[in-house]
C-alpha cells in the first residue's frame, strides 16, 4: 500500500499519519560538486559547441550548391533514390519530391558538396532511410547509393578534388 503522507508519533505515543504537510521538514538536496567528487571547476563541458561554417564553405554553398538545388527543382527533377529502391526491392515511402540532396560519399568522410556524380535528387524519406541503414542500402543497392573507402569512385567523390576542379566539370549542367 502506497502512503502519501510519513507516519508520526502522537502525544500518547500512537502511531498516526501526518495530516500536515508544514509539519514535515523538506530541505533541498545540494550538491557542492557533481556526483564523480571532482570541483566543477575541473571537469571539462559534457556538450562541445558546434564549429561554425567557414566563410569559404558559406560561399561555396551559397554559390554552387544552393542554385544547383534551385536548378534541379525548376526542370522538375524529383526523387531518384526512390527508383533504385523499388529496383532494389526496399520500401522508404519515397514521396516522389525533390527534398535534398544526398551525398554518396558523406562530407563527413571527405565526401565532395560540390562535384555533381556524388550528389543525388533525394526526399527526406529515401534520404532518412540511408542513413539510417546505410549497410543493408549498399548490400542491396552496391556503391550506386553509398561509397566506402575502397570503393572505385571513392577519390573522385572527394572534396580534394574540389580544391583542385578536378571533378565538376559539369558544374554548369544537372
């Protein structure tokens, strides 16, 4: 049975409830250093701020990227990915619409945001499913939608290849 008031001890000693919760002493729990007893002062933030995008990267986004994106949509290019998934046999629930772009070679793995044979026409559902199961999408799909180190396109997909205009050169077309 569950008490939502401490029993207490009346003046003829009988145990009793407390009817009154001022009665009760409540006191905070404070603590002068977290629980692993080191100072604050010592112990490194669990959370890091993000990086800001360097000026460089802003312009080449807002450049290239961004109307190549604008570009796409105005021709009426929508979802690929939702194709080479119906082939593949895995059902995203692609919506068909041009959402995003998704990248072959991430940019977190020197992937390129720039050279237009790594960015594919992509909605978040078809998008969301890659990257959520990248390793049965390249089991079923191989490096047509995800690129491992290895993998034959893996350098041409990289950004070092931007800094040099090695790779897009159709940076002009879609």
């Amino acid at each position: 049975m569950k008490r939502s008031t401490p029993l207490r001890r009346d003046g003829d000693g009988a145990r009793r409830f407390a009817d009154q919760r001022s009665e009760l002493k409540r006191t905070e729990i404070r603590r002068a250093t977290p629980a692993t007893g080191l100072p604050r002062s010592t112990l490194k933030p669990t959370r890091q701020r993000m990086r800001q995008r360097s000026e460089a990267r802003s312009e080449l986004m807002r450049e290239v990227r961004v109307p190549y994106i604008q570009q796409l949509a105005e021709i009426g290019v929508g979802c690929e990915i939702g194709m080479v998934f119906a082939e593949a046999g895995i059902d995203s629930g692609c919506t068909g619409k041009l959402e995003g772009l998704h990248e072959r070679r991430k940019r977190s793995a020197g992937g390129s945001l720039l050279n237009h044979a790594n960015l594919i026409p992509a909605c978040n559902r078809c998008n969301g499913h890659i990257e959520d199961q990248p390793g049965e999408v390249r089991l079923l799909t191989g490096t047509a939608l995800v690129l491992r180190e290895g993998d034959p396109e893996w350098e041409l997909m990289g950004r070092r290849s931007d800094r040099y205009g090695d790779d897009h050169d159709d940076a002009e077309a879609p």
